[in-house]
C-alpha cells in the first residue's frame, strides 16, 4: 500500500511539475497586470479623481462629448459635429471602437450624469494597456521564444513616456487601442503562421481549427482600422513582408503558400469588420472614415493573390518556356505586377496616389506644426540631436532594443526565418516614424519592449542564466553551483540594469495623470452656466447633426449661435465642458494665417491693432473670446508660428532674443541679454525669450496683459483665480519687461506686476457710441472708469480722442448695468479740458451699438 502511495505521491509531483513546466510563463502575466495597475491606476488615482473627474490631455474630452451624444442615441452616433470649428463644423476622424467600448462600458456601469460617465471612461486606458502585455507576449513569443516573450510583457507594462502615459487613468484616447490591436494583429498573423506550418495550405483551409487563427488575424485587423482610420499601415507592413518574402523565396525560409491564404482571409474579413464605416467621409482620405481604406485592404487581398499567381506559373514551367530565367523574371514580374495594381486603382482614383504619397509626409511636419509638441522630431532638443528623449519615453528598453534589432537582423542572416523578417520591416517602420514625430513614441514603446526583450533573453541564454534557474528548479542549491556564479551574477546585473530604472521612471511618471486645471475647469462651467443660450446650447449639444451638402461650406446654423474664440489647445474642452462651440480645435482646424489671410485664431491673437482682429472675429462669427496666461508667455511663440509660417519669422518679429532674468542682492529683478551684462553677485532665475515691441501690440497682449485696456468691442466678463499670488511668474515677467522697456515707447501706462487671472474671457460686441461736442481748443478727450472683476481685482478702462471739427467720439464696451460679475465700479467718466461728465451704460447700450450724446460744451 506504501508502495502504491509513493507512486502516485511521486506522480502527482510530476504531474505538478509539468503543469508548471508548460504554464510557468502565466505567474509572469499575472505580475505584469499587477504592475500594470498600480502604474496605470493606483498611482494616479488621486490626480484624476479629485475636486471632479479629470480627463487626461484634450482628445479624451472630445471621446467624452462623442460617448455623452452616443448614449443620448445608442446605438447612433454622429460623424459630422456642428459642436466644434465654428462656423464650418468637421467631419469626425475618432473611430467607432473607442466610441462604442466607452458608450457599452457606461451602460453597463449604469452611468447617468457627466461626472459618473467620466469615471467609467477614466478606467478604459488602463484596461487597454494592460492587455496589451499579452498580444506582445504573443507575438514575441511566437516570433522568438515564451521566455522572450515573457520578458517583453514585463517590460511592456514598466515602459515609462507616451505609451504609459496613454494609457493611464483618465486618458481615454484611441492611442493605447492603436498599439493594442496593431501588435495583436501582428501576434495572431505570425501565430497562424506557426500554426499552419508543415501543413498544405488546402488542408488548413478545409481545418475550421486552422482558420480560425487567421480569422481572429483579421477581426483585429479591422478593430484597428475601426480605432484609427491610418491604421492600414499595418496591412501595408504585412504586404511589404510578403513582398520581400516572394521575391527572396530562395534565402528565406516560408512557406509562401500559406502565407499568402493566411494574408488574403485576414485582408478580406479586416475588409468586413470595416465595411460598415467605409462610406462615412465623401472621398477618399486616409484619416477620415473613408472608400480608401477598403481599397487598401482589397489590394492587399489582390496583391497578395497576384503574387502567388506568380509563384504558380513559374513553378509549371511557363516562364522556362518562354526562355525567360526566373532569377530574373520572377522579381520583375512581382514588382511589375504590383506597380500595375497601383496605377490601376489611381487611374480610377486620380486621389489615390497622391494619398499614398501623404504617408510619406508625416514623418516631414513643417512651419506652424512644429509648434505641435507630438508632431516635433524625435531625437531633436532645443535643435539639437539628443537621446534624452528616449530616455524619458523609452528608459533603458531604447538602449536593450537597438542592439536587439541589429541581432535579430543577424539571426534573420543565419537562420533565414522569415518571422525575424517581419518583426524587422515592424520595428524599422515604427523608427522611422519615430524619428518624424515624436508622438509615434507610443508605437515604438512597443517596438521597444519587444526587442529589448530579445537582447536581454539571448544575453540571459549565453550567461546560462537559464540553465541556473532549471538546476534549481531540478537540484535546489547544487542546481545553480553547475553555472558560474560570476555569470550569474552578470545576468542578474543586466536584468536589473534593464528592469530597474525603466520600472523606476515608470513609477515617478505615473504619479501625477495630467490634465484640464480648476481655474479652465471653473471657467467653462461658468460658461455654459452664464452665456447667451444655455438652454439652446445644452439641446443643440446632444443633437445628430447633418453634413453640409459641399465639403469647406459654412454649416447652416440655427439662430443666435456663435463662434469662441481661443487658441486651438482649448477647443474640445470649450465644446465638452461649456457646451459651446469653439472656432479653432486640437484637430488644428480653424487656426488661419496672416500670410495667406486666412481667418483663425493665430491672426486674431497676433493681430496688431484691433480692426484686424474684428475682421476675423465678424468672418468667424465670434461672440466670445477665452485667453489664459500660457496663452500669453509660452504658448504666444506658438500663434505666432502659425500666424507667420515659420519659426524664425516668429522669433523675428515677436520676440527681441534670448535673455536672462535675475535678481540683485537687494531683491531687484532684471533682464539682461547676456550673461556677462549680469551684475555681480546677482542670482539668475531663468532663461527667457524676451517678447518685442511688437508681442506688446499683440491682441493677446493687450487682451492678457492689459485687460483690454482702451479695446472698443472686447469687454471682460469673468476670469479665473490667479496664477499665483506669492510666487514670481511668467505673467509677471512679460508685465516687468514691458514696464521697463515699452510703455514710454508705446505711450500706455504702466501695468500692476502682479498675477491676473489665469483664464480671462471676453464678449465681443457691438460697443456703445458715445459722442458730442466739444469746447473750443480741447485737443484731446479722456474717458476713463474703474473696473472690478469677480475676483475682487481692480483696473482702470481709459480711452483717448482726438476732437475733429469740435466733435469727438468714444466706441466702449462696458455698461454700469450689467448681468456679468465683471463690471465698472464707477460712472464713465469724460473729461475735456475743464469740464468732465459722467455716464452709465446698460447691456443693451453696447451689445447693440446704441448712440449716446454726451455734449461737453
């Protein structure tokens, strides 16, 4: 009997250990979830859940609005919106996955309001980059090893910069589902690969077990399509692969037959899962919803098939009966061929080629894009080249996966596996694209997990680190005395010099989510709440919108809607949040120039004098104007990029040149624009880029820095808490610099160096005319009043005329009697020579441009 329990004693061990054996790599997974929710979740908890729910960046709030309107007509949702780039409205590149997901999520949940809708949205990120631990473990698994694969899992959900950044709480973009199901097609695709190798192709098609690998293949295909519109990259990466395959079939190992079933099922059902969303856009775009992704993924299909054709008759001998050698022959009849398909469908679509050279174009951002901070060159820094930026996005996977990259190439080399080829035409992609524009950081974090992995599993092999981990697993403490310690002790070092500070910058980022301030956040609920048309708007918002019947016409609005004038950065939280509709937007619409004339909100803002700025307000229908401080220092050299078409024209007419900004021993500041001007013993604060005469001019400044003193039709109606209070600012600088080296130039008074409101909006309106006569000999008249903000602040209005033919006139916006916190404490009061008058004004008086005789005889 002893003997029997032994046995089965001695089985159930064996039997443990091999479940152990072919299961270890899920005790991996299930840490890599568990650190993917403490850097994704946990951390930044209480900066997304706090005096509301904060939604990360801009596009979330927009996602927010689009799954409010979804939900108020599940299962529509709009594809045209009239809520933003006023007077135009836009077609809506965000695709329906994230939309729907959101929307079905908040159901589920039972959300009912905005805040409780915002709080199910905050998880969905998280959710998405966790899961994306496992399609990389799939596909560096299949690709290379489970060990590898395991390795690129951990480090996937430890990877610092924009791929965890977006895919933390709160920013619930389509970013993080882009690398998901990117990586997951590539997983399933390489997958059915293995799966259906050492099999015809035939029998695979006829095995349901076999087809539903490239299937699934496909399905996600389409998922990412019907995430991002471009996502049809990815179907060009496998036909480039594909490609190369053919064309080296004779150095490469594939099986090309399979390959070719397994690309042409998982081109047509991804052609499936997006044909309902293929007619949205009218014309072909590769942003936008669109015929011209169905086309890729049916020329996919095609070429594909082409390809094989090919393959087909070389094989019956066809081209050996025409004499023709087939080293030759094959490779010029597959790039014949595809140039064919490509002339094809351009000669049917004169757009088409000029799409595919688009692609191109991204990784080139010019003038006025530049300013975007996800469109700048990656390895650039102050125009310099630099790898900190890698570091901050990629910690030390960046500096693993780059070797890796080049050791793979040499396993593709040696072993000629064709996997290693498409892991390579991936990763050189997604560099590339990396080196353009840094908001492709999120792609290659992928890229970089998966062959920083590679390196430190081949370098763990050669340092029979493995070897050490199975001898204690079978000996205990003898199994590891067989390897070197000093070879163990080395693979350890790599382990942690890999895993330690990538896991410890992902710690320190993930800290803090980011996102909309309480003074913008109070701002636009101010908005919504005390603006002209809140009931109108708060219906309007959640409407199904018609497309005009020509793309580029101005919508056909109902009336008494208007245009909010701000810098483009604000637009989705002007429409999510004050239900208002913003002229300029993050999808860089309703921008304008000044070298084109083209109306928008960079030549308002950069507008030299107020007649300027009300043409483009009265083009755009503007009503309303939001400037905050960033708006006015950092962001201006922004709106001046855009406004003028370059950097250094911007920096040439706005800004006087780099300078420093110190304080002297007896607490006085200065500018100085060298440091050898610097006095002695003073302490320097920071650099600055000294605004110029010019900046001083500006719309911006005279709206921001001086509270739109002497404006005729821009009236402060609310503004934020301060900045600061007790602390030295940018705001405080530029009012510091233009005290001590503008105002005699520019003849205004000097300004309170002090922080103002860090969100300011203004009413454009109509002004009250206020005229009369003048006594004789009066050569300048005077109209003063004191205004008091809802923030208790004061600031002296003032204009200044010239009498003509003893008559003046005063345009003002103001009124005594006003509905808005923002208001005058005192009468206007005009003075001409000795005899001064007063007068008060209603909110009729300057919203309708009333005429007021003030006789001063």
């Amino acid at each position: 009997m002893k003997k029997f329990k032994s046995f089965f004693g001695m089985q159930n061990a064996m039997t443990g250990k091999n479940i152990l054996k072919r299961n270890w790599q899920w005790i991996f997974l299930g840490l890599a979830v568990v650190m993917s929710i403490y850097f994704r979740i946990i951390n930044p908890s209480n900066s997304v859940f706090s005096w509301t729910v904060i939604l990360g960046g801009n596009d979330p709030w927009y996602y927010f609005r689009l799954v409010e309107n979804c939900l108020a007509h599940f299962p529509s949702r709009i594809w045209f919106d009239a809520f933003t780039n006023y007077p135009y409205g836009t077609y809506i590149h965000f695709g329906p996955f994230l939309v729907y997901l959101s929307a079905i999520f908040a159901k589920l949940a039972g959300a009912s309001n905005s805040e409780s809708i915002r709080s199910v949205l905050a998880f969905i990120p998280a959710i998405g980059g966790t899961l994306l631990a496992f399609s990389t473990y799939l596909f560096t698994k299949e690709v290379f090893n489970k060990k590898a694969g395991v390795i690129a899992a951990l480090l996937m959900v430890s990877i610092p910069g924009q791929l965890l950044h977006r895919s933390m709480l709160g920013f619930n973009d389509h970013h993080i589902w882009e690398v998901f199901w990117m990586v997951s097609v590539f997983a399933l695709f390489v997958y059915s690969v293995n799966l259906w190798s050492g099999r015809g192709a035939k029998e695979n098609l006829n095995d349901k077990k076999m087809l539903f690998a490239p299937v699934l293949s496909g399905l996600a295909l389409g998922l990412y399509l019907d995430t991002w519109a471009p996502g049809f990259i990815a179907a060009l990466i496998l036909v480039v692969y594909a490609f190369i395959v053919f064309l080296m079939k004779k150095h490469i190992v594939a099986e090309t037959e399979n390959l070719t079933y397994i690309g042409i099922v998982t081109f047509l059902i991804a052609s499936i899962v997006y044909l309902p969303f293929s007619f949205i856009y009218p014309g072909l775009n590769t942003v936008y919803y669109s015929p011209f992704q169905l086309l890729i993924l049916l020329g996919s299909a095609l070429t594909l098939a082409v390809f094989l054709g090919i393959e087909l008759l070389e094989k019956k001998g066809y081209y050996a009966k025409l004499g023709i050698k087939e080293d030759y022959a094959f490779p010029a009849t597959i790039v014949a061929v595809s140039v064919v398909i490509i002339g094809g469908i351009s000669a049917i679509s004169p757009d088409f080629l000029n799409l595919l050279k688009s692609i191109v174009g991204v990784v080139q951002p010019k003038g006025g894009a530049l300013t975007i901070a996800e469109v700048q060159p990656f390895f650039t820094m102050r125009g310099e080249f630099s790898l900190a930026p890698a570091w901050r996005n990629f910690s030390m996977t960046f500096f693993f996966a780059i070797p890796g990259m080049f050791y793979t190439g040499y396993r593709l080399l040696k072993e000629r596996k064709s996997l290693y080829l498409l892991a390579l035409i991936w990763g050189v992609a997604m560099f590339i694209a990396l080196v353009g524009q840094n908001r492709f950081a999120y792609y290659f974090g992928a890229v970089s997990a998966v062959f920083a992995a590679v390196m430190l599993d081949v370098l763990l092999d050669k340092l029979k680190f493995y070897d050490a981990i199975n001898g204690a697993i079978k000996n205990g403490w003898d199994g590891i005395k067989r390897v070197s310690y000093f070879r163990l002790i080395i693979a350890i070092l790599f382990i942690l010099h890999l895993f330690y500070p990538t896991i410890s910058e992902a710690n320190t980022q993930s800290k803090y989510a980011g996102g909309i301030n309480k003074q913008w956040y109070d701002t636009l609920v101010w908005m919504r709440e005390n603006t002209p048309g809140k009931d109108f708007y708060d219906k309007y918002y959640y409407e199904l919108y018609k497309p005009p019947e020509k793309l580029g016409e101005p919508y056909p609005y109902p009336d008494g809607t208007y245009g909010v004038m701000s810098w483009w950065d604000y637009g989705h939280w002007i429409t999510a949040i004050a239900h208002r509709i913003p002229n300029a937007n993050p999808f860089q619409q309703g921008i304008g120039n000044k070298y084109n004339d083209v109306p928008g909100a960079a030549p308002f803002f950069t507008a030299f004098n107020e007649s300027y700025a009300n043409r483009v307000a009265d083009k755009l229908g503007v009503k309303f104007v939001i400037s905050d401080v960033e708006m006015a220092t950092g962001k201006f050299y922004a709106m001046a990029t855009w406004a003028e078409g370059s950097l250094e024209k911007a920096g040439s007419v706005y800004y006087r040149g780099p300078g420093y900004v110190y304080i002297t021993p007896d607490n006085n500041i200065g500018i100085a624009f060298s440091r050898y001007k610097i006095p002695a013993n003073s302490h320097v604060i920071t650099a600055i880029n000294v605004p110029s005469e010019n900046y001083y001019r500006t719309m911006e400044a005279r709206l921001h820095i001086f509270d739109g003193y002497g404006l005729k039709h821009y009236r402060m109606v609310y503004e934020s808490e301060f900045e600061a209070k007790n602390r030295l600012t940018m705001e405080i600088l530029y009012r510091l610099i233009y005290n001590g080296m503008y105002a005699q130039k520019l003849g205004l008074p000097a300004v309170n160096v002090t922080s103002t409101g860090y969100v300011k909006v203004f009413e454009y309106v109509k002004g009250a005319k206020i005229k009369g006569k003048v006594p004789e000999g009066v050569e300048e008249v005077t109209l003063k009043t004191t205004i008091q903000t809802n923030q208790g602040r004061i600031f002296i209005y003032e204009q200044k005329v010239k009498p003509e033919n003893g008559t003046y006139e005063f345009i003002v916006p103001y009124a005594q009697d006003t509905k808005y916190p923002v208001k005058p404490t005192t009468p206007y009061v005009i003075t001409a020579g000795n005899v001064t008058k007063e007068i008060s004004l209603s909110d009729n008086d300057v919203e309708n441009g009333n005429e007021i005789t003030v006789d001063l005889t």
